[in-house]
C-alpha cells in the first residue's frame, strides 16, 4: 500500500458508502464524495486523522467509474481504447479530534494504445472493480502517464496525500 511509504501506522477502514458520481464529470461531487468517504470512517474511530479519496476517469466529459462486470468493463475499455484520458482522484482529510477537514484534488493525464480484443478480455477480467477498468501498475504496456502524479493514476496522489499530512502536524 503507497501509504508505508510515508512511515506512519494506519488502519484501513472501508467506507459503506454509495460511490455513485452521475455520468458527466464534477469536481465538487468528487470531492464531496471523498469527504462522504472520509466521515463515514471518522465515526469507526475515537482519535485520529482519517483520509477519504475516490478517483474516476475522465474521457471528453464522461465519467468512467468502476465497471463493476466483466462485460461493463471490456464495454468501458473499447472506449477509452486509443484515447487521451484525464484521471482525477479527490481526498480528504478529517480530525477526528478537532472536526478539522480539507479536500484537495489531483489530475494526471494519460494516454491509452488501441487494444486489441485479446487485451481488452484480459484487462476486463482482473480490473473491474477500478476506475476506468484499468490499472496503471498492472497494465503499464497499454497506459501511459503523459502528465501529473503517477500515484495519483494509481488511485493515491502520494504527494498530495503527504502535503495534507504534513498540513494536519501528522507527518
């Protein structure tokens, strides 16, 4: 998980939350959602910071969310296949002891090959359950970073992530 690499201890707490953003993009619903994310932890914990983020994938003003099927997923890949792609994630931080909040957000831009339907199958079969049914670190091959924070592709902006930190003295 890229948060190690930043040295402090974490619990993962899975938020239950509808993760349902509409079908054209929206930076104040992504952002809203990463902070609905966010609260819904805060209430499992007494103490601590508590980080929310959710990434989409964004294609000429369409949003590309979790495919969630197969068949969505080869369907969500034949048309991103040979396209420039823009990848938002959104996190927030929450204070559980102070009620502090912030939510910032991330873009890189990326560029996918034309994928043949071999490829297509086989990227479905494993990456349905992420944004753009893709997965940077897996299907390198086929995805290029053009622009922005690799990590953030990956569907944690590292930099972003630690700057929030370091602004709420965890770090």
């Amino acid at each position: 998980m890229l948060l190690k690499g930043l040295g402090i201890k974490f619990k993962v707490k899975p938020a239950d939350i509808d993760e349902s953003i509409g079908e054209r993009f929206s930076l104040p619903v992504l952002k809203k959602l990463a902070l609905d994310k966010a609260f819904a932890s805060a209430v499992k914990v007494k103490e601590g910071v508590v980080i929310g983020a959710d990434t989409i994938v964004i294609m000429e003003g369409k949003v590309f969310g979790k495919p969630g099927t197969e068949a969505a997923a080869r369907k969500m890949l034949r048309e991103l296949s040979g396209t420039v792609q823009s990848v938002w994630t959104s996190v927030a931080v929450i204070d559980t002891e102070t009620g502090r909040e912030s939510v910032k957000a991330s873009v890189s831009r990326v560029k996918m090959a034309k994928l043949d339907e071999a490829v297509i199958r086989k990227m479905a079969k494993k990456n349905a359950d992420k944004s753009g049914a893709y997965a940077i670190q897996e299907d390198d091959p086929y995805v290029k970073r053009l622009s922005g924070s690799e990590t953030n592709i990956v569907g944690f902006p590292l930099e972003l992530v630690r700057q929030m930190l370091k602004d709420f003295k965890v770090i």
